[in-house]
C-alpha cells in the first residue's frame, strides 16, 4: 500500500514540462556533486535484516500513526510470520 502511493505521488508524470527540463539542465550542471553525494548515502539503499528492523522496533518510540493507522505497538506485537 505505502509503496503503491509513494510510486504514484513521486512519479514525473506528476511533474510540468518546465520542471522536468530545469530537472534535466541542473542535473547535467551538477552531474560530479551528484554522483558524489550518491556515493555517500549508498549507505540507506543497503539492505537491512530482520534483526535490524526488530531492533529498530523495539528502540522506537511510540508515536501517533500515519495514514494507514499502523502504530509502533501494533507492529512490535506482530507475529514472526508477519514480520
């Protein structure tokens, strides 16, 4: 459900001719800063095991939930299968 949305809401269909061309020429403008900065947060696109979300689900603390009403809670008290 996240992932569907999030796909639609950031899509470059969302986005204006002009943009997308501004996109494009500050892109190619800033081609070494950005292959550079990609490098560095290479980091967030590793992936992760279970270990490490459960251990980041246990650390977290509870907060109100999103639009999909999931809590903090309810996702630590989810089964090993559903995790």
């Amino acid at each position: 459900m996240f992932a569907d949305v999030y796909v639609e809401v950031s899509s470059d269909s969302n986005l204006s001719r002009k943009f997308l061309n501004e996109r494009e020429t500050f892109e190619k403008q800033n081609q070494s800063q950005i292959e550079e900065e990609s490098q560095v947060n290479s980091d967030l696109e590793d992936f992760f095991s279970p270990q490490e979300l459960a251990e980041a689900f246990e650390a977290a603390k509870d907060s109100k939930p999103g639009e999909d009403k999931i809590t903090v809670p309810m996702i630590r008290h989810l089964s090993k299968a559903a995790k």
